[in-house]
C-alpha cells in the first residue's frame, strides 16, 4: 500500500524517531510503513491519520 507518510513527517520536521514515540510504535514499525513492507493496522493507521489530522484515505492509497 503506497503512502505519504515519509513527506508528511517531512514536512513537520519530525524524524522516524519522533514518529514513532508520537505513535507509541518502533523506529524501526515507521521504517517499514514508508517503505511499503508493512501495511499498518486499522487501529495503528487511524492513530497516524489523527496525529496528521487527515483521513484515512489521504494518507494511504492502494498500490
């Protein structure tokens, strides 16, 4: 599943690091989410989609 989540982080100024104690995941969760290995949770992606006040739907989109 492609995502922004990599140019929205970017765009705060926030590391993988930060991201991820945001989230309460790894550094390493984060890593994996921007580089397309792993889709996240329902419950995981609608905690990113809040922290970035945006839905679901404008952060994730089918490959």
């Amino acid at each position: 599943m492609k995502n922004r989540i990599k140019v929205l982080r970017a765009e705060r100024n926030w590391s993988q690091a930060d991201l991820a104690d945001r989230l309460s995941v790894s550094r390493q969760t984060i890593n994996a989410i921007e580089t397309e290995k792993y889709d996240p949770s329902l419950p995981l992606a609608f905690k990113i989609a809040d922290l970035f006040a945006l839905r679901i739907e404008d952060i994730f989109t089918p490959a």
